[in-house]
C-alpha cells in the first residue's frame, strides 16, 4: 500500500447491491478496482497527503484529499493561517483527475480535493427527478462536508458540473467563500428557443454553438432517456476499451506521469459503478447538456463584495461568452475572465503550469 494513502476504517470493498445479480460480474469494475487505481494516481503526489472518508450526519461519507506542503514540517493546525482552497471536479471526474495541480497548489496553503456526492469513491445515494431538488442535495452535502471538515471559509474552485454546484453554493453560504474560481463552468447560459432571435447585446446570444445535424438530435433524444454514462456500464468487459476510444485525450493529457492507461482506467472505474451523482446531473439538465435552471439567471445573487474568477480554455466546447456576461450582471464588482491558450475543456490538464500558475495568484491575493 502506498504510504501517502492513510488507511481506512470500514470502507466498503465490493459493489452494492444494484438489483442485477449478474451485473457486477458483467463490469470488471468494483470500488476496490477504483481505490487501488486511484492509490496508483496519488502515488505520484509529492506533498504531504492524507486521504479519507468525512461522514456526514445523514452517514454519506465524501471521499476527501487533503494535501499540505511537506517542507513545511508543521502538522496542518500550526501551519500559517492562510485560506485553503477547495476544488472540486466536473461531471464524471474525481480527485484523482487533479493531480497535475495539487501539489503545486498545496505549496504555500492546505488544499482541499473530494468526490462530489455520487461520484467516484464518495457514497452514492438516490438523487431526485427533480432539478433543484437535486441541486439541493449536491449543496447541501458540500456544507455538512465543510463543516464536518471544520472549515471556516475557503477560496472555492470548481469546474465544468462543480463551477455550476459551487456557485449555488456560494449563492447560499456566501460568508464560507473567500473567492470564488470557477473554471469551464458548465450550466451558465439559457437554452435558446427555437424561432426566437434574441438582440444584439443581450440575452442567451452569449452561447454560439453552431447548429446540429438532425442525427445528433435524434440520437441524443434516444440517449436521454437514459442516465449520461449507462453506454459504459451496458459495454460490460467492453467498458474500458470503450473508454480508450472515446476518450483518448485523457492519456495523453497525463502521458508525462503515466506510460500505461492508469487514466483511462481511472475514468472508467469511477464511471462504471452504480448510478447515482449522474442521476442528480440528468435531473439538472435538459437534452443537449443545457441546465434546466441557468446559473446566468442566479448569479445576480452572489454578494458584490465576493471576487470571482472565471477560467476558460481557448479550445473549450464551453463558450468564454458566459464569462462576460456575468461580468456585465456584476457590474462594479470584483469579476474577471481569464483566457487559457491553447486548452480544452480541461483547462487544468492541458496547461498545467499556467493553470497552476493562475491559481495561485488568485490565492496570494486572497491572504
């Protein structure tokens, strides 16, 4: 066992119960194939790490990543008080997915990383149908994580699915939020109405994405009747090699800290196991990938005095625009957009250094 991998107590080693007597054997996943690939990523951090479960009063538990700089040789209470960050990944992702950040990151204060409720090893409960109800959940459990945790105030960083939950988040436990970084979040823009062209200037234009083929919308139509990943899991034996074609980016992404598909197997394994967080995530969003309860339509109700950052990759399916329309609904506040060269959706993998090196300023800023 890796030794930067604290032990944990009680911790579930098999599948749950799913209702299929046959399917876990059909999927060569488990949660203890996920810890064990994930101990292989981890293995590469070279601070200080101590992983483990937080239990939250409902008795969910969140998988969480704490990291602190080695040099330092002070145990975390009498390190410098300076404001942790907290990151939190997209839709389908898990701590593992940071680990060209977080040392890096964990330099100079304590960082913060955990699976989402429903992701990768964290529990993973039912989610309602309905989409606030289901937002609610995911918050809700990022504040009894917090306070669990002992956490008085953060710089909050989430991307892609964990932009959109951290600005609900900071919307309703502003006082907890130093600044806020949100990067490629996803869930901003409206859904434009077919026939209806919105003026120049104004409204749900910020999102130009180019029309689809009448096959695309017929295959998503088909694909919405059922949760975002269920392709991996009907795959079977085949899930991983699905996995390597459809997403080949991630290995290459990582290829300087791995030879092998750890990665990809990663992905799979946290995206292979029973249905839960992407239940939540159908239940938020429409056909397409829009959100059913645009976050440009909420962020009015961030407090003018929270600095907010948004990032963004040149390259990203996401449109920057968002970016600049929440700056012109927060006018006179502290709100900036920050342009990546040369970076996909995932900013933080594409360009690490500058990613990191982004981030840290903001911090500095922060105390």
């Amino acid at each position: 066992m890796d030794p930067t991998v604290a032990p944990m107590q009680h911790e579930t080693e098999t599948e749950p119960y799913s209702g299929w007597g046959w399917w876990p054997s059909w999927r060569p996943t488990s949660m203890s194939l996920l810890k064990s690939t994930e101990a292989k990523v981890l293995s590469c951090i070279q601070n200080e790490l101590w992983s483990r479960f937080v239990t939250l009063p409902n008795q969910d538990r969140i998988w969480t990543l704490t990291l602190t700089n080695k040099t330092a040789h002070k145990p975390l209470e009498q390190a410098p008080k300076k404001t942790p960050l907290v990151m939190v990944h997209g839709f389908g992702g898990g701590v593992g997915l940071w680990i060209r950040n977080l040392d890096a990151l964990s330099h100079s204060r304590p960082v913060y990383a955990f699976d989402l409720l429903g992701f990768g090893r964290s529990s993973r409960p039912p989610f309602p149908t309905d989409a606030a109800l289901a937002e609610e959940q995911f918050v809700n459990s990022m504040e009894q994580w917090r306070e669990s945790v002992g956490l008085e105030n953060m710089i909050l960083l989430g991307h892609s699915l964990g932009g959109y939950l951290a600005t609900s988040y900071a919307i309703q436990h502003p006082s907890r939020v130093s600044h806020l970084i949100l990067v490629d979040p996803w869930g901003f823009p409206e859904h434009p109405q077919p026939g209806v062209e919105t003026p120049a200037g104004q409204g749900p234009e910020v999102v130009k994405r180019p029309p689809l083929p009448r096959w695309v919308k017929a295959v998503a139509s088909v694909v919405s009747l059922f949760n975002p990943l269920a392709v991996i899991r009907a795959a079977g034996p085949w899930g991983p090699g699905l996995v390597n074609r459809l997403r080949p980016d991630f290995k290459r992404k990582f290829e300087d800290l791995f030879d092998d598909d750890t990665m990809t197997e990663y992905i799979y394994h946290c995206n292979a196991q029973t249905p839960s967080g992407e239940v939540g995530f159908r239940a938020m969003s429409e056909s397409l990938g829009w959100a059913k309860r645009p976050m440009l339509q909420r962020v009015h109700l961030l407090p003018p005095s929270m600095p907010l950052t948004m990032l963004y990759g040149s390259r990203s399916w996401v449109d920057s625009a968002s970016g600049d329309k929440v700056a012109q609904i927060r006018v006179q506040t502290a709100t900036r957009t920050v342009m990546i060269d040369d970076a996909s959706h995932h900013v933080y993998a594409d360009q690490p250094m500058e990613f990191n090196r982004v981030v840290k300023n903001i911090c500095n800023d922060v105390d």
